[in-house]
C-alpha cells in the first residue's frame, strides 16, 4: 500500500526550452541524481542515423542514465507521427512509475511534449475489435498517406467544406495538418474543431485540449538570451563538423536518400528526412562532377543555411513556450 502511494506522488519531470540551451544534459544530470530515466521527446532522435545532426545523446551517457525514445524507428519510415511517440511514451511512463523511478521527458518536439500533458490528441477509427492495432495504425496512416498526395487547393476545399472553423486556422500548403483535420472528420463523422471544443469542456482542461494526464508535474524551462543562444548554436554547428557532420550527411544520403530522389524525389517533409541540416545540404549531397572550388561553395552555403535555420527554429520553440505554454488557461 505504501509503495502504491509512492507511485501516486512521484513527479512527470519535464525538461523543455529551445535547441542549443543544455535540456540533455540537465536531464541526464536529473536522471543520475534522481535515479529517474530519461524519455527523449525529439521528432527526429525517433529514427535511427544522423547521430550527430540530430544531437543525440552519446551511447557513454546513455550507459550513465537509462534513455528511451532515441534510434528506435527505420530512417525508412516515413509515418511516425505524434500518436505513434505518445502511445509509446505512455506506456514508458507507466513502466517507469510502476518501478518507483521519475520519468524525465526532454524535448524538444514541443507537439510531443503536448501529447504527454495534456489531452490534446483525437484518437482516429472505430474499427471492429478483431483488427489488431497495427492493423488499425496502418490502415490511418494509410489513409492520411492517400490524403495528402491530394493538390493543396482541392484538401484544403474539403476541410472547408466540413470543418471551416479549422480550415481558417490551418494554411492551405500544410498538407500534413490539413490531411490530419480531414482525416479525423472522415473516421469519426466529427470535425477536428468539435472534437477540441468537447476536450476544452473537461475538468482541468486549457486551451491547448483536454485536462493534465499527471496529477503531479515538475517542468523545467531553460531560457536564454536570443543573442548568447545564436552564438552557442553556431558554435554547436562548428563542433558538429568536427565530429565528422558532412562524412554522415553524405553516408547516409548514399545509403538511404539517392534511390528515394531517383524513384520519387525527396521532398524533404516526412520522417527523418525532416532533419534541420539535411535539406540544407541537399546541393552539396546531390551535386556531382564539380571542382574542388565549387564544392566548396556549396558546402559553405549549406553550413551557413543550417546554422540560419537552427537559429530560426531556437525562436520558433521560444514563442511556443511563451505563446502556448505560460499563457495557458490555470482552470
């Protein structure tokens, strides 16, 4: 019975804040002292390869505190989405709790970090209870998959027809939110919008979705100066290329990426592929039977449009933080 309180009260431990600010490390710090296991809540540390563009932990720090949620997906895959890490993630938690340890989730993918909070996912799909939940996985990302080779003007007019309210939010080139929206209408015969507003409506619940899933939190929020967090993410792309950045770009680019471009072309926007720094090298990868000096070019090109967009994405995390996180509803 005391141990079963104990679980009860034991804290989710969440680290957040933009890229560059030290989460890893600090969780890695939390987990050691604290005897707690780490859950990492990254969109790209999900798939195997890119250790170094992705910044994952190194397997000596992961042999100093358990981490989970890091290589565990085919780079091939293409259809992980955050229902997939939070089916997964809940299950870690769980596990975690019931060991009487402190489950430690670090991100990151701030979507993801949602998902574990609070209730803000609509489970897609009624299907007969003979199908079994890969079954029931596939046959939705196939239908999101089917959705999304749909023009962007003709998706966008179909989520207007049925949910307006969502369609006005959502812009008509992302495919991949439109096609999400569309799809929970067509498996559930209720928009996207209802389903929110109905998860507004529970106890505890916010604006982001429904109520907290965890009676007791302990979030962490690492800040920094935008102009100290530029320079240190710079010098992270700097100390990248040391640790050999471009000889894994370029071995996984010949190893998974060519015959993609060849058969389909790569457009960059699903799975691993997604990675900040891939596409961004994408000429220098692609571009063949040039001279030293013209490679050098691109290579140059694409160090400075990685360390732009790192540092565009650093804002993007602080906004969410400040926009979605601290002005959420206390109800």
């Amino acid at each position: 019975m005391a141990a079963h309180c104990v679980k009860r009260t034991l804290p989710l431990v969440i680290v957040l804040g933009a890229t560059g600010t030290g989460k890893s490390k600090l969780a890695l710090q939390l987990g050691q002292r604290l005897g707690g296991e780490v859950i990492s809540a990254d969109s790209m540390q999900v798939y195997k390869g890119l250790d170094i563009i992705t910044n994952k932990v190194t397997a000596e720090e992961q042999e100093l505190c358990k981490h989970h949620m890091i290589s565990c997906v085919d780079p091939l895959v293409t259809n992980f989405t955050v229902v997939d890490f939070r089916n997964k993630a809940l299950a870690l938690i769980e596990d975690i709790f019931s060991r009487d340890k402190i489950p430690i989730v670090v991100g990151g993918t701030n979507y993801y970090i949602e998902s574990l909070l609070w209730k803000v996912l609509v489970n897609t799909g009624s299907p007969p209870v003979e199908k079994t939940a890969a079954h029931i996985h596939q046959v939705g990302a196939d239908r999101k998959t089917e959705l999304e080779k749909l023009d962007c003007s003709e998706l966008h007019a179909r989520l207007k027809n049925v949910d307006p309210e969502m369609a006005a939010k959502l812009h008509p080139h992302d495919k991949r939110k439109v096609a999400r929206s569309l799809q929970v209408y067509e498996e559930s015969g209720i928009s996207h919008t209802e389903h929110l507003r109905l998860q507004q409506e529970e106890d505890g619940a916010g604006p982001l979705g429904g109520a907290l899933r965890y009676p007791h939190h302990c979030i962490l929020w690492l800040h920094s100066d935008q102009e100290v967090l530029n320079s240190r993410l710079s010098a992270r792309v700097d100390e990248m290329l040391e640790m050999g950045l471009i000889k894994e770009l370029q071995d996984f680019h010949i190893r998974y990426n060519e015959k993609i471009i060849a058969q389909t072309g790569q457009d960059y926007q699903h799975g691993i592929f997604q990675s900040i720094g891939f596409k961004e090298f994408h000429e220098y990868l692609v571009t063949k039977d040039i001279t030293p000096d013209k490679a050098d070019i691109l290579l140059q090109k694409g160090i400075e449009a990685l360390k732009q967009r790192t540092q565009k994405y650093a804002k993007k995390q602080i906004k969410w933080v400040q926009n979605r996180f601290l002005k959420r509803s206390a109800s």
